[in-house]
C-alpha cells in the first residue's frame, strides 16, 4: 500500500504547486491544502478515475504504430509459449501498453501501482481479491461500479472487431486466387522488452567494465554480451507520446533485429597471396563514394564540407573492413601456407583469425596497414576519376593515413 500512498501524495503535491501564488495567505493557503485533500480523498478520486477509466484502452498490440489516427479494437494478444526460438507474443513476459486521452494517465498509472503482494492494482481487481475490496472499500461508490468502471479499460467498444484503414495492411494467400487480408499491429510490449534487455546487455555497468577490461587486455569474470546488425527505428516522430504510453517511455525509438535469409553458401573470396589491396579489392565497388569524395572535394572549403570529406572517407574505409572480413571466413590460419608467404605481416593480423589474440593486444601492425590503406585510396580515387583527378600528393596520403588510423584505433567492430 505504501506506493499508492505515495502516488496520491505525488498527485497532491504536483497539484498544490500548480495552483498555488508565491504571495497567497495563510489562509488562502489553508484552503488551497483543503480543496487538495477532498480532490484526492478516496472517496473523491476513484469515482471519478473510474469514469474517466473509459478514455483509455489497455492492449498488446497498439494500431497507432501504424498511424497516430488509427483506432482498430483493443486488442490483448494471449498466446502459449513454445521453445521455436522466437522472439514473439507468448514467448516471454511483457508489460501492456496502453493509449487513450493524455488527462486521464493518471488512472493508469494508478491501476499499475504494486500492491502489498507486488501484484499491480489492476490485477487484484480483476481477481476480486480481499485486498482490492479493501482498497475500494468507500462510501461514495460502490464496489462493483468501481470495479466495472476501471476494468473499461481492458474492454473494446461494443465488443466489435474492426480495422483501420490507416493500418498497414497485407494480402495473405491462403488458396489459388484467394487472400485473407490481414491488419498488422506492432507488439509495443515485445518490442519495449527487446529494447530493455539490449540496452542493459549493451550499456549496464557490468557491460562497461567488460568492455574497458578487453580494452585493456585484463580478463573479466563474465565478460559481455552484444547484438550486432540492429536497426534503430522511430515511432511517433517529434510526439512519440502521441502513440502509446511505453513508446512515449522509450523516446520512440525501437530496435529492429536483423531478418536477413542465411546465405546458400559461402561468398566466393580471392585470398592475397602477396597484397590485400591490389589482389582483393575491385575499384568498381568504390565508385559511387570516389565519385562524392571528388566532388566534395571542389567544393568551398569550410567546416560543413571537410565533414563531409572525412565522412566520405570513413565510409569507404569501413566498405574495405567489410571486405576485409569476409577474408576471415575462410579456414583460420590459411596465411600460414606457403602459397600465401609473401603477404605482408600486418595484412596477416589483420586478415587471418588465427592471429586475433595478436589483433586485438597489440597495435604496432596498424601504422603499417594504415600507410598501405592510404596509398590504396589515394591510387583508387585517380583509377576512378582518370583524368578528371586532382593531384594528390603527401599531405593527402597522411591526412587519409591518420584518419584511417584513428578509426581503426576507436572502433572495436573493425577489430573482431
């Protein structure tokens, strides 16, 4: 009972300090502090909350992820859990998401508030419990119309089913020539779980003690976990609260898992024998971004175009790591056969996992990899552009060198 003590002392006060004048009386002030206790007596509060109850709906899957318009039924998903290794409704616990009129949160926030078993108030209610009838015990109102108006929020209008046409909508085949159109909903409570478990995994103190042991070359007790390839997506634009409640909690921002078909087989790969560089990458890949960094580069030189150049670089710089990586699916250790020894050293760090332990505690292989990085890019950018390029000279290749040392000093991705 003690949170809802303190919810109606936190209402309390958030009322008084928006009513009250810096130069009222004592008396004025008196009566302000009585009007707060009637306002949020018991007696007062729950009939009205109950009325107001109607003006939200609580669900699982909430239609204004497709648009802030929409208003299909409220739904709360139910489904059995099954060890298929989905992330999916009835596979793991969430909470309910709920939308509806702004004003009337506070009954939300209310219904959710633990009681003396942890249970939120919501949940108690729904069971009858001893506990629930205690708390609704009042004069003003009796128990069964109080609970009637506050369970409406788990309740759709008229207990009809009915779409939007401003939710995303698919034709799903179900026989030759014959579709079921389905309405798709987003599961706002998944999507909150999978966001809340990422951001600890990714950014818990433990998480960061891990990582700045491994920075260190110092063992860690656990270690850490990490999900890569996640995408971070908007609901809601600059009104997230617009909504739902949980969207509004997460800023409107949700991650999206990679959903990629796993390959029929490997990617054909040319190992070096002498040179990554020039035996490993085609200048036709880096067309495109020459062709921006050529023109970035005749523009006028201020602060918004040589962040643009050193974008520019950095993207190609991580196009040549992806490259790179697709080196180290091959077999570990395949730089140590004869066919592949006269390959550079630092190239062999670097492109072999069978010196990952050598990548990661140890850095001098990566000034020699970054000179030859930058005499690649600069050599490119005139394969590209032929006669069309400007002269580059020293200055332009440590300018790139540094750049590209830099980067690969500060991203552990480039590392692994």
């Amino acid at each position: 009972m003690e949170a809802i003590h303190q919810f109606f002392a936190d209402r309390k006060a958030a009322w008084l300090k928006a009513k009250g004048k810096s130069d009222a009386t004592d008396e004025e002030t008196a009566d302000l502090e009585q009007q707060a206790r009637e306002r949020f007596a018991l007696a007062n509060w729950l009939p009205d909350a109950a009325k107001r109850a109607g003006q939200l709906s609580i669900v699982s899957h909430p239609s204004k992820f497709s648009h802030p318009s929409a208003k299909t039924t409220a739904i709360i998903a139910k489904a059995k859990p099954k060890a298929d290794g989905y992330l999916r409704t009835g596979n793991l616990e969430y909470a309910l998401d709920v939308y509806g009129n702004a004003a009337a949160m506070d009954v939300y926030k209310f219904l959710s508030l633990p009681m003396s078993d942890s249970r939120p108030v919501l949940e108690h209610l729904e069971e009858d419990t001893p506990e629930a009838k205690a708390l609704f015990n009042i004069s003003s109102a009796s128990y069964e119309k109080l609970k009637e108006g506050f369970l409406s929020v788990k309740q759709s209008e008229g207990n009809k089913s009915y779409s939007d046409r401003l939710v995303k909508q698919v034709y799903f085949p179900v026989a030759d020539n014959q579709y079921h159109l389905l309405s798709l909903l987003t599961p706002s409570g998944v999507i909150t779980k999978l966001k809340t478990t990422v951001d600890a995994m990714r950014f818990s103190e433990q998480a960061s003690q891990a990582r700045d042991c491994r920075r260190n070359g110092l063992e860690h007790e656990t270690g850490y976990d990490d999900v890569l390839d996640l995408t971070v997506t908007g609901y809601g634009g600059t009104q997230p609260q617009n909504v739902s409640v949980l969207n509004s909690q997460n800023a409107g921002r949700a991650y999206l898992l990679m959903s990629t078909p796993q390959p029929i087989e490997k990617r054909a790969v040319r190992l070096p024998t002498s040179d990554f560089f020039s035996q490993s990458l085609r200048s036709w890949l880096f067309k495109d971004p020459m062709h921006e960094l050529h023109k970035f580069m005749l523009d006028i030189n201020n602060m918004k175009i040589r962040a643009a150049i050193s974008n520019t670089i950095i993207y190609i710089a991580k196009m040549v790591v992806k490259e790179a990586t697709t080196l180290r699916v091959t077999e570990v250790g395949w730089s140590a056969k004869e066919h592949y020894q006269n390959l550079e050293v630092n190239q062999r760090i670097w492109l072999d996992d069978a010196h990952a332990s050598t990548r990661l505690e140890q850095s001098d292989w990566i000034k020699p990899l970054s000179r030859q990085f930058a005499r690649w890019f600069l050599d490119t950018y005139k394969k590209v552009l032929s006669a069309d390029a400007l002269t580059l000279g020293d200055q332009e290749l440590f300018h790139v060198e540094s750049f590209i040392i830099e980067t690969l000093e500060a991203d552990e991705e480039l590392l692994k």
